[in-house]
C-alpha cells in the first residue's frame, strides 16, 4: 500500500483544518446574536438596570439556553484563535504543546465556572 | 550534469518580534493584527470577565461589590486601575466584534474582498471601534 503518512501524508481533501476554520466562524456568528439579544433587551429596560433587571435578564429558561450555547461556542472560538497564536509564534514543540494544554484546562474551567454563575440566577 | 539545486528559503513560523516589525503595515493588517491582540487580551482576562457576571448577577450583597469595585477599588488595586482594565476590554470586545463581522462578510462576499474595500472597511472597523470606546469610556469614567 502507497504510503499516505510522514512526509508524504495528504494534506487536501479531508478538512485538514476546514472543520476548526469553519467552526470559529459558526461561533463567532452565534455569539454575535448573543451581543445583540443582550443588548437590545438591555436598551429595551425601561429606566435605570439595577440589580434586578440586570439578573433578569438571565432569569429565564430561552436565555439560559442561549447563554449556555454561547459559552459552549466561546470556549471553541477562542480554542481555536489561541491554537493559531500558539503555533504561530511558538517554535519549540515542547514549550508550544505545554501551552496548548494549559489553555485546555484554563478554558474549561472558565467555561464551567461561567455556566456555574449562570445557572445561579 | 544535474545542478545541485539552490537551496531556498522556506518560510514556516513567523518570527513575532524579529519580522513583524518589518512588514509592511496597510490599514487591513494593522486591523488584523488588532483582531488578534484584542482577542488574546479578552482570553487572558476571561476570570476577570466571569468574575463581573458572577459578582453582578449573583445577589444584590454581590452587585454592591461589584460596583464598588469600580468606585473604591478591588483587591490591592484602586478603581482607577479596574476601570482602565475595564476599558481596555471594551475596546477589545468592539474591535474583535466589528472585525469579526468584517471577516464573515468578507468570507461571503466577493465584494467584500477587493483591495479597495479591503482598506476602507479595515480603516472603518478601527475608527469606529475606537470611537465607541471613547463615547462608552466616557460613561464609564462618569464623564455624562
């Protein structure tokens, strides 16, 4: 069998890439409708967002939903965006795979300290 | 005779400091670069992000220090210094979003990637993220 790997590997065809590059852009357009949702009932509050309004509007079931879609589709977009930075700037393989790791476990975390938050209004 | 062939030059991982600054630098990289730089800053402040949803939504005692944050400072640092971290991301996140819906438009239009387009819509993108930064700035800074 013809070898397909090392240095002869297929680099065209099956979404080297493709997937993640499409990806950010799904996440991207779904956590600018989030901005705008957010915003719009924000500027929608009659008089001054206090405390209340401001919970409220994270109080309900449809917002949550989309909230929760959000930081799911956030964790992915800046995965991806810190991916690119890693290997673009960072040669050594060692020091660029310690990175890629560390921002794993770091936005994971952020990711379930944010729905934690959520889900205590 | 086969001639040894030359070697050339490849070009694989950009050298950040070494080449970036001998670029040349039109108004859609300098908004790209931007694209990049606002995005790594709102990465690296995410718990600073997560800790104003926590601290304002989670109860009235908790959006009391929330805001007092703003006025009276957090931690060791003085509201000054909270507000200006504030800033920087409100910059970050206008740029990174009004880019980001550059590059989708562009990614979908034919008509958004021509060369002229290209400049005008990068030089709008930092313009307009700048000036409403300064317009929500000064809200921030209690200005109006």
């Amino acid at each position: 069998m013809a070898v397909n790997y090392g240095s002869r590997r297929l680099v065209v065809g099956a979404h080297y890439g493709v997937r993640d590059w499409i990806a950010q852009r799904v996440t991207a357009a779904l956590m600018a409708i989030f901005t705008i949702v957010v915003l719009a009932r924000f500027l929608l509050t009659s008089g001054p967002v206090g405390y209340d309004k401001w919970a409220g509007l994270f109080a309900g079931q449809g917002m949550k939903m989309l909230t929760f879609a959000t930081i799911v589709a956030l964790l992915y977009h800046a995965w991806v965006g810190m991916r690119d930075i890693w290997m673009d700037y960072i040669q050594p393989v060692g020091v660029r795979l310690a990175l890629l790791i560390l921002t794993i476990i770091y936005l994971v975390g952020c990711a379930g300290w944010a729905v934690q938050v959520l889900w205590r209004v | 005779m086969t001639e040894i062939a030359k070697k050339r030059p490849e070009f694989r991982n950009i050298h950040a400091f070494g080449d970036l600054p001998g670029y040349r630098w039109p108004a859609a990289s300098i908004a790209s670069g931007m694209h990049r730089i606002s995005g790594l800053l709102l990465f690296l402040a995410m718990p600073f992000i997560i800790w104003m949803f926590d601290t304002s939504i989670s109860s009235e005692i908790s959006f009391a220090r929330f805001r007092s944050a703003f006025n009276k400072g957090l931690w060791i640092f003085p509201g000054v210094l909270v507000k200006l971290l504030a800033l920087a991301l409100i910059w970050a996140y206008l740029h990174h979003f009004i880019c980001g819906l550059r590059f989708l438009w562009m990614d979908t239009s034919h008509a958004a990637v021509t060369k002229q387009f290209g400049a005008s819509s990068a030089k709008f993108t930092i313009v307009a993220s700048l000036l409403l930064t300064l317009v929500l700035g000064a809200k921030l800074f209690g200005l109006y």
